[in-house]
C-alpha cells in the first residue's frame, strides 16, 4: 500500500515538474519571439533598452526560482545565515555548480550582474543578446585572444559596480567534491583589485544535474544559498594559489551544508 501511495506521490509531481519545465522553455521561447524585437525599439536609446532587458531578467529569475518552481512544490528556498548579497557590488562571486538552475537562483538574488559564460552558449541567440547588451562574458578557454577580451570586459563589468558571477569549476559537478578551480576570476581579483566573493548553493537532491533522476526529484527538497565574506589575495599569492585557498575555505564549508544529503553519500562514495 505505502509503495502504491508513493507511486501516485511521484505521480503527481512529475506532472507538476513538467508544467515547471514547460514554463521555463515557453518564457525562453516568449523571451526570442517577443521581448528581443520588443528590445530594439529601443535601440536608439541604450541605456532604457539595457534597463529593460535586465529589469525582464531580473524579474523572471526571481519569479521561477523562488515563486513558481517551489509553488509547484519541486524545491524548497531554505534561508540560512550568512552575508546580504546587496551588499557584494564590484566584487567577483564565484560559485560552486551542481545543476543548471544555479545560475538563475543566484541572478535572482545578486545586485546587477553579468555571467561568464563558455562561447559555445553566447552563439545562442538570447545569450548573444546578453552578451552583447548585459555585458555578460563570453570565454572560450582555448584561445587566447578570447581570453584576453574576457579579461579586458570582466574589466568594464566590475568598474561599472557591477558583480561578475562566475563558476570556476567551468562545468556542473557529478558529487558532492569540488572540481578544480579554473584561475581565470582570481586573474582578474589580482589585476582589479577587486574582491572575491565566495557563494555556497546546496540541494538535498540533484536538480538539473549531472546525475540520475534529477531532472523529477522523487521528493521535494531544500535550496540553500550562503554567502561567504568577500576575500582578497595574500602578499605575492599568484592567481592559482588564490584559486585554490577558496576552494579549500569553500568546500569545508559546503560539507557543513551537504552532511546528510544525497551529495554527502555521493562525495563518500568518490573519496
């Protein structure tokens, strides 16, 4: 009985799960068939037509991950203590990356911010139009010119007063450790002087992850976003060994948060 009762459980929220992802594409979709040629009628006027796109960004984030997503009962936003994101204006926030929705949650709660993104997502049309009017950062790790573009707008982005969200591990993880941190934000950190701002995102279960049955989570289960306080390098410390003190300072704290969930038993597991 208790079998056939969860079966209808999982039932249920499946369907509620592929009305949540109908919704994502349907407003991806209204985004390119509607807003873009909305956008440019502005386009003589910049400025209204950047405040605009962003305003749209903004408040579609914050209405599917923190609204729509949870009233259909997918996840729970659990609060957990740690820094006001208002508050991290010109700094560089790196993030730990699990599943696909972790950038729209934390777009939903940052002050004005632009993404690093890999060149392969900016020849999407909506990305593109980022890219070219949000000024997110398009970066192919392999060329060394685009890198040097990326550093020379990562410039820009940050002077304007502006976040940079980046994900050093450059791809989602499959458990719960850490990959290695790429050093191209705490490249930037050296040559800007601007801080780095660790962000921790935890999920009970997988959710848009790299991994088994994370795309209809059998249960719902908690989001937690914690923000770190914001740290500068040491004397003489070069970009990798930078990279690497945060990483250390992040994954202690991010197996504070993942003790007892799925991604606790996964890293166990890979150890």
């Amino acid at each position: 009985m208790k079998k056939i009762f969860r079966g209808i459980v999982y039932f249920f929220k499946v369907i509620l799960g592929s009305v949540g992802y109908t919704t994502y594409f349907l407003a991806i979709v209204g985004f390119l068939v509607i807003g873009i040629p909305f956008f440019f009628l502005f386009f003589l006027k910049p400025e209204i037509m950047r405040g605009v796109m962003y305003a749209v960004l903004k408040g579609y984030t914050y209405f599917l991950t923190q609204v729509w997503l949870p009233t259909l009962g997918v996840y729970r936003v659990a609060p957990v203590p740690g820094l006001d994101p208002v508050g991290l204006r010109g700094s560089i926030v790196v993030a730990n990356h699990r599943g696909r929705l972790d950038a729209l949650l934390l777009l939903s709660m940052l002050p004005p911010t632009a993404v690093v993104i890999k060149q392969k997502y900016a020849r999407i049309p909506m990305y593109s139009s980022f890219v070219k009017h949000l000024g997110f950062v398009n970066i192919d790790p392999d060329s060394l010119s685009s890198l040097g573009a990326a550093i020379e707008k990562s410039r820009r982005v940050l002077a304007q007063g502006k976040c940079l969200l980046v994900f050093p591990e450059g791809t989602r993880a499959k458990t719960g450790r850490l990959l290695p941190f790429k050093p191209f934000p705490f490249r930037i950190a050296l040559e800007t002087g601007a801080p780095i701002a660790p962000v921790l995102i935890h999920s009970g279960l997988p959710f848009m992850a790299r991994c088994k049955g994370s795309i209809f989570p059998k249960r719902t289960f908690e989001y937690k976003v914690r923000f770190l306080p914001p740290c500068r390098p040491g004397a003489n410390e070069s970009a990798s060994e930078f990279a690497d003190r945060i990483r250390r300072i992040m994954g202690k704290q991010l197996a504070v948060l993942d003790k007892g969930s799925y991604w606790d038993q996964s890293s166990r597991k890979n150890i």
